[in-house]
C-alpha cells in the first residue's frame, strides 16, 4: 500500500480567502470564545511582524497595529476539505478525512492508471492549486506516516518500511505526530529525534508516555495495522457562492453556474450517481432569496450539458433583485445509466440524441411544450384524444374489426358556428350520442361537408336538427 | 420556358408564375468557366461533372437524390427521384385549411413512424386528431407534438431540423422570411431530415430557399397541387389532381 497525504496548512486563511483577497496586508484568523480568542493563523506579513499562531489578539495588535482580524469559519473549512475529498475520489477508492486539515489517500492501487507517483502527485497539486488553496503533499507506506511526513517535508515520497524507518529516525519529536504535552515530557528527558525514541524499551516506554502514543509510534512504522474511518461522499450535494458585488443581471452568472456545476459533476463522479432535479438559489438582501428549480427527463452529469439548460433556465426568469450569492442544491441523487453508444459512433458533430434535443427544447419552451398523442377509447370526438407525456409507450391499438369511420386531420379547439348550410354533403349523418353516465351528454350527427370553398370540413348539428351548423374539424 | 445558359449543366428549376428573382434565389452559377474549359483539362472537367449537384442533360439517368416515397403514386412520378427528397425543405403553400394538404404527408409520416423514426409537429393550428393519424396507421407512439410561443417556433424547427433524430419535421409557419426558411433549409441539409412547412398561399409569391415549393389549391372537381419549384426536375407536367 501506498499512502498519499494531502494537507492544507492554511486551510483556516484559504478556506475564507474568497471573501478578502488583499495579499500583502498583514492578515490573520482567530478562533474562540469571545474571552479567549487565539490567533489560529498568520499570514507571511503577520508572522514577520511577530505574530504566531496561538497568540492573545491583543498581543498580536500591539505587535502589528495594521493587523487585520478575520473570524474563522469552520463550516467553509469543512466543505473545503469535502470538496478536496470528492477531488480525491478521483484517484483512489480508499480515502480517509483527517479533521482538520488533512486527507490521507491510497494511491498504490491507481499509480498504473495515473503514470506513476511523480505524475499522479502533479496532477493532484494542479487540481488543487487550481482552487487557490496551498497544499502539502507526501507520501509513504503507511498513512500515518504519510500525514506526518506531509508536515515535515513536501514533496517527499517514500515506497518501503525500510526506507521509510530511516527517514522518521531523523525526524525531530516535535514534528513526530504525537501529543504536546508527551513532546514536552520527551525532551525533559533528553530525547530529540523519533530515532532515539524508536531505540528505547518498548516497556519502559510505554509506561512513560502511555499505550496510545506507543500505538501511534508502531502505526507509523507499519507494526501494527491502521484503520481509520472511510469517507463516503454525502448522499446531498450544496454549494454556494457569494458574489463580491451585487449581480443584476442573470447572464452574469453563467460563470459562478459552470464552476458550481463543475463541482457538481465531479461529485457525481465520485459517487457514480446522476441528477435530475436540482434547485438554483439566488439569494438576495435581507435573507430573500429565488428558487429555480431545474428538471430533466432522465439522470444527467455532463456538466456542459447541465450548463446549458440551467442557463437557458435562469435567463428566461427575471431576477426580482441583485443577486448576492447562488446555491446549487441537489437533493436526489438517482442513479445514472450511462447511455449506449457503439464503440466507432458514427454519430456526426453537433448532431444530438432525442433525449438531448428534448432537454434543450424544454429548457426553453417550458416543462410541459412537448407531447405524445394517444386515441381513448370513447364516441366523443373532443374526448377521443388526448395529450400524453412524450416517449411514453402508447397502448396497444384497438383491435376493430369495422373499418373506421372517416376522421379529420385537425380537430378544432371550439366547434365553430357555420353561417349557412353547406352547399354539399359528401358523407353522413353519423350519429354520436354518448355520455349520459358523465354529464357531457352529447346527441350529433357529424356530416363530412364541402364548403363552396372547395375546403372539406367535418360539421355537425344536433341529433335529428337541420340547422345550427357547427364546424368541428378539417380534412386537411 | 427561360433558362440560364447553363441549362443543359445545371438542373434547370421548373418555371412558374411566380420566378424567384434569380440574384435573391440563387447566385448564377459560374457555368461559362466550366463550359469553356479547354479539352485537355477533360479529366478535371470530369470530376467537376461528377459531382452529385451537377446533371448533364444528356445523361439518361435521373440525379441521385435520396428521397422518401410520398405513398401517392402519381405524385411520386411527378418529383425527382420519386419522392420528397430527404435533407430539404418542402413547402406546402395551401389556399385554405381543409383541402387535404396535411392528408398528402400522411403514408410518409405512417412508413416513417412504423419504421421507429420520430416525427415532429411543430406548434400546430389545430388539434392534431390522434384517431385521424391512427387510421391512416401512423405509430403514435412516435409522434410529438411541441406547442411553442410564436416568438420560439422558428428555433424550435431548426433545433429539431438541426439534431438529426427526428425522421420528419412538420412546421406551420403563418409568417416567415427567406432568411428564417433559409436557415431551416440548412438545418434539414446538414441532418439530412425532411422539413415539411405548411404556409399560406399567399406566400407563394415570395422568394424562397426550399428545395421543394408545392402550390396547394382547390378547383372544381378536387384539390389541384402544382410544383412552382422542384430542385431537380425538368420539363414535363407539374400539375396532378387528387381528391377528386
């Protein structure tokens, strides 16, 4: 097994960047209770002024006056980490979460697939340097050591114990993974690097610092087998993006919609799962907000796919207000069957399947423009059809023995009042009388008609009558 | 008649009473070049004259088009090929509703529905009448129909003309200008889907860029359909009764 570690040092600082993105002014981030607020994290200006992490914040403003304090936000944290997580899925099926600031991968099963160690570990550093967040990778035989070589050196591949005992003997205690207050106690006694540590009697050592520090120590040695708990990616995918400025247009946001639904498709990947329903948000001021629900026919994860119709969608509705954040929200995640396709598709470019087509056509012209048409089995003519939802299978046609009577190619919306009797009657009276038992009781004759226009219409009059002459439909 | 003096190059287009203008409808083919080749460029004038969108009069055989049988017999003999042709736009300009002009599609869009092939109608007039096309023994299970606002019909036709799944597009078009049919006319070329669009009759007067423009009339004993275009058709009638 191959462990790889990715660790986020500045997670804290880069997880709140999107809202402050002034880089040369002294910055740090404090986290607590509001008695006893600490600095977590100082940024290169900060810390040349003296500022560390740990520190009182009023100390670090005597320090550096000029100081900016940012409150830290453990939820934008923790999507951060998630959203690396699903990145990470990518590369290996096996990963591991290491609140706060890590995530531990087994790579050893992927290095055929991705080329190998070097190349796998740049694509994973432009993936996420591609976020904007600062990264630290190593990796070795086991996790544990992994997470601590992250720390102490990046860049650092190791592939057998061997080796690896050798590197973490030359470790400093501190650096080592274990507790403080154990690292203090350590150097009280004279020890400095995890080499003397390892040399020591396992007895007498653990009488000292205590079984869960000695287990760590075989951990990273591979002695003892580790197990931490899997991650599995959430069954409900959120993401929201607040916007520096207000957005008053909706053909704005077609940039923050892709990379919301480039994440999107990349969570999907990761659970091998599709959408078909999802819900855009805008927010706006004083916690008001839009929703814009988005439905397909069938599961979809093509991002480029899904930005075209959610675009089309948010540009036919008008925002009621700027816009100060969108939120992707997915609720069900069906699964997706990816569709057939021949090996050498001799599908030609820009050409589009059905389902495609029927998607693009609905983003535009509404959830319900499209329609299958199916025969009911009744006398009525206005209720001898009727709408269907598209693509659904028809019911079997009506096995009739009697040849049909003549029907017209268009029906009309509202039977229509003739003015005079028709000049000529081709066929008729057909008598339909039906629908007593429903309070739509009808008595007509339908005649087939020739207008002086040479147009042949169908035309009825009430059952028994000769005048009032209604037309109902076209033989076109 | 009035011909260009390409005529005996290119298909002539049938002349009617209402003659596009030739510079709006087509731009006048570079035929005196190709006719004044010397003889010793003969084999480069041969692969010129092989190309599928030059007819030689002289040659027997009618130009390759592929084409769907109209399911009319006489109606077929009249078209090129013997059939509406596949990758083009049909015109069926109609004096009113009611005089069978939709009818006239029905045996094509029953072989072309029963063949699993979808069939399209774009924002019809009227109600469709589902047991008119299950007589005439369309599959309506392939059948859709699409209702659009005005404003969306034009786009609807092409994105369907375009997409290259649908085995047939009706459109009914009561106002469109030559660059909309123009851009439909590629749509269906470039997919290679028959666009059928349905307009009045009154815009047989105008320029068109369809391949196929059928005038659509009534007469005394019957409905008259006249071929006022046909890409690929030469001399001999252009009128049929049916319905009689």
């Amino acid at each position: 097994m191959l462990w790889a570690c990715l660790r986020f040092p500045q997670l804290a600082f880069d997880a709140l960047r999107a809202v402050s993105a002034t880089a040369s002014a002294a910055l740090a981030v404090s986290d607590g209770p509001a008695q006893q607020r600490r600095i977590v994290f100082a940024n290169s200006a900060a810390r040349s002024a003296g500022v560390h992490a740990g520190q009182n914040p009023a100390t670090a403003h005597a320090l550096c006056p000029q100081l900016q304090l940012l409150a830290r936000d453990v939820a934008a944290e923790q999507q951060a980490l998630q959203a690396f997580a699903t990145l990470a899925s990518r590369y290996s099926s096996l990963i591991h979460l290491r609140e706060p600031t890590a995530i531990l991968l087994e790579v050893g099963a992927s290095l055929n697939l991705f080329c190998g160690w070097p190349a796998l570990q740049r694509r994973l550093r432009e993936e996420v340097a591609r976020s904007g967040f600062a990264c630290r990778i190593a990796a070795a035989p086991t996790a544990s050591a992994a997470q601590v070589l992250a720390d102490a050196d990046d860049g650092i591949a190791l592939t057998t114990l061997a080796v690896l005992q050798g590197a973490l003997a030359q470790l400093p205690l501190a650096q080592g993974g274990l507790e403080p207050g154990t690292v203090a106690a350590l150097h009280g006694m004279g020890l400095r690097t995890l080499g003397q540590l390892f040399r020591l009697p396992r007895a007498e050592l653990a009488r000292r610092i205590g079984a869960p520090a000695l287990a760590h120590l075989d951990r990273l040695r591979g002695r003892i087998a580790e197990a931490w708990p899997r991650w599995q990616p959430p069954a409900r995918f959120v993401r929201r993006l607040e916007f520096e400025a207000a957005v008053h247009a909706t053909t704005m946001l077609a940039f923050p919609l892709q990379r919301l639904l480039r994440e999107l498709e990349l969570f999907l990947i990761a659970r091998d799962g599709g959408v078909q329903r999802f819900t855009l948000v805008l927010g706006h001021e004083r916690g008001a907000s839009t929703r814009i629900p988005v439905g397909l026919l069938a599961p979809q994860r093509d991002a480029a796919r899904l930005l075209e119709l959610a675009r089309v969608r948010l540009e036919r509705s008008a925002l009621p207000a700027p816009a100060w954040s969108l939120t992707l929200q997915v609720d069900e995640l069906p699964p997706l069957v990816p569709p057939h396709r021949e090996l050498f598709d001799a599908r030609e470019q820009g050409r589009l399947d059905w389902q495609a087509l029927a998607e693009r056509l609905r983003a535009r012209l509404g959830e319900d423009a499209l329609h299958g048409l199916a025969c009911v089995a009744d006398h009525r003519p206005a209720r001898a059809w009727r709408h269907t939802p598209p693509d659904t299978a028809a019911p079997a046609a009506r096995g009739e023995s009697h040849p049909a009577p003549m029907r017209p190619f268009w029906l009309l919306q509202r039977p229509l009042a003739l003015h005079h009797a028709p000049p000529r009657i081709l066929t008729g009276p057909e008598r339909i009388e039906s629908g007593w038992w429903d309070g739509h009781d009808q008595r007509r004759d339908y005649y087939v008609v020739e207008l002086r226009s040479g147009q042949r219409a169908w035309a009825f009059v009430e059952a028994g009558s000769h005048t009032h002459w209604t037309l109902h439909g076209w033989f076109a | 008649m009035m011909f260009t003096p390409a005529a005996d190059l290119f298909a002539p287009e049938p002349t009617s009473t209402a003659w596009p203008a030739p510079a709006a409808a087509m731009p006048a083919p570079p035929a005196a070049s190709v006719v004044a080749a010397p003889s010793r460029d003969s084999a480069a004038l041969e692969t010129v004259l092989r190309h599928p969108g030059v007819w030689r009069r002289k040659s027997p055989a009618v130009a390759a088009v592929d084409v769907l049988p109209s399911g009319h017999a006489a109606l077929d003999a009249l078209l090129p090929g013997g059939g509406w042709p596949r990758g083009a736009l049909c015109e069926l300009l109609s004096e009113h509703d009611g005089l069978g002009e939709c009818s006239l599609l029905l045996p094509t869009l029953a072989a072309l529905t029963r063949a699993r092939r979808r069939v399209v109608l774009v924002a019809p007039p009227y109600i469709p009448y589902a047991p008119a096309l299950a007589a005439a023994g369309v599959d309506l299970q392939h059948v859709v129909q699409i209702d659009a606002a005005h404003a969306d019909t034009h786009w609807t036709a092409e994105q369907c003309l375009r997409s290259g799944c649908c085995g047939a597009v009706l459109h009914w078009l009561a106002h469109g200008d030559y660059r909309e049919l123009r851009r439909l006319q590629l749509a269906a070329e470039s997919s290679g889907t028959p666009g059928f669009v349905f307009r009045p009759l009154a815009a047989a007067s105008q320029a068109s860029p369809s391949a196929l423009r059928l005038r659509i009339t009534s007469a005394a004993d019957g409905t008259r359909f006249e071929l006022i275009k046909c890409r690929g058709r030469v001399g001999g009638t252009t009128q049929l009764r049916l319905r009689a």
